[in-house]
C-alpha cells in the first residue's frame, strides 16, 4: 500500500460530468457503471504509486509523491476508462455517446503541485489535506469538461522532464480560477480533443487581482441585457445612425 505523502505533493481531483442527470434517468442502473468507473480509478491509483485521501459520491481526491505519477495517472485512468465494458444502455447517453476520443463516463481531472497542510482524519485515520494549495487544485480540476485533463504551472513545472515527448499538450495560457486572486497558466494534456472554452472567469492578462463581479458565467443574461440595451437606445435616439451599442456576444 502506498504511504501518503507529504511535504510537497501533486494532488488530482476527478469527477463525472452529468453524474446527476445519469443518476435521474437511469436510477439504479447507473450504479454499474459507477462501480465500474470507481474500480478502474482504483487500478491506475494503484498502478502509479497514488494514495487515494477519500470519494464522495462520483469524486475522486488523490494524492502523488510525484507530479508526474499525478499525471500519468490520469493518462492512463482516462484511456482505461474510453476502451471499457460500458454498457449498451450507457453509452446511449448523450452524456457518455461514442465521439472521437471519447466513450462511456466523461470524467474531468485536474493535477496541481505544492505544499498542503496534511494530517490525519480523527475518524478514519486516513491523512487529508488542507490549505490554498488543495483548494487552487480543486478548482484547476472544476476548470475543465468531461475527459479533460488540465495540469497547473507547478505541476507541469515539476513534470515535464519525465513525461513521454509525445505527449500532446496544449498550453491555454493564463485563466482566473474562481474564488482565487492569483491567475493561474493551465495546459491540456492528452491526445487533442475539441472541448468548449474552459469555466474560468476569463483569460488573464497578468497578475491583477480578479474584478468582482455578479455576471461571472452569466454570458447568457449578460448578453440578454445588452441586446436589450441595445433596442432601447435606438428607440430614444431615432436619428442616431451609428447602430447604437454593439451587442455583446456570449463567450464559448
């Protein structure tokens, strides 16, 4: 059994995207497919020297003595979750339909490397993790879709000298984590797949604290207001003809 590291640690938070709506349409049926996927994390925990610090629900909290253990594990837990036994009712979801590159559960990971507070639960004894660095990897993981892998600047750092050079990996630049003040840079590991932009704040500029705002992941309503906005200046000013304001469209 593999001991749980301390000092400094890369930590992965996974979960299934749609678990929710899988769980309302398919009931009980969706709890084989869950066992499935949590036995097969197991394995790759198992595989690459990972200590697993707890579930909940359809999440996954595992902690690596190494940044590049963290990241092979995911490599390796989403290509055994793609060539699984899915059943033919699952892979019916839409949520977990045959696409490129993609099959069964979509399960979102996110690695991120530092120092946690660590200590051992009361209750089960099992060492847990505490402090900034555990909650900028919870949100480098919310950051992403389903089968996506992203890899924050630290543990990339810590890494990239001892991963496959055909890996593919896109760098996506600096994003707004929510809730955090300091941008973080995020890559894409993984054969390239197409997924929407990923559910950050926006794309930083620098190392400006981020602007409060109650529109953040609102782009709908935002943009419904400008269009509104928009309607009501050219009924006031009739003679105006430079179009008014320009309407804001959403971001994707």
């Amino acid at each position: 059994m593999t001991e749980a590291p301390t000092g400094t640690v890369s930590l992965v938070f996974s979960d299934i995207q749609g678990s929710t709506a899988l769980w309302e349409r398919l009931g009980d049926r969706f709890g084989d497919a869950l066992a499935l996927h949590d036995a097969l994390m197991r394995a790759a925990i198992d595989d690459h020297r990972g200590y697993e610090v707890k579930t909940e629900g359809d999440a996954f909290m595992v902690a690596f003595a190494s940044s590049a253990d963290a990241v092979a594990f995911c490599m390796t837990a989403q290509q055994r979750l793609i060539d699984a036994d899915w059943s033919d009712l699952l892979l019916a979801q839409p949520e977990c339909a045959i696409e490129p590159g993609r099959r069964g559960v979509r399960v979102r990971m996110g690695v991120h490397t530092g120092e946690p507070h660590a200590r051992p639960d009361p209750v089960t004894g099992r060492m847990d993790y505490f402090g900034p660095m555990v909650n900028r990897a919870a949100r480098v993981s919310g950051a992403g879709h389903g089968g996506q892998v992203l890899v924050s600047n630290a543990a990339w750092a810590t890494a990239v000298g001892t991963l496959s050079e055909a890996m593919d990996v896109i760098d996506l630049g600096e994003h707004r984590l929510r809730g955090l003040g300091r941008a973080e840079q995020l890559r894409q590991v993984l054969p390239v797949r197409r997924f929407d932009r990923i559910k950050t704040d926006a794309r930083a500029a620098g190392n400006l604290p981020a602007r409060a705002t109650s529109f953040v992941g609102r782009e709908a309503e935002v943009a419904s207001i400008a269009a509104a906005m928009e309607a009501a200046d050219r009924a006031l000013r009739p003679h105006r003809c430079d179009g008014g304001l320009s309407r804001h469209r959403p971001l994707r």
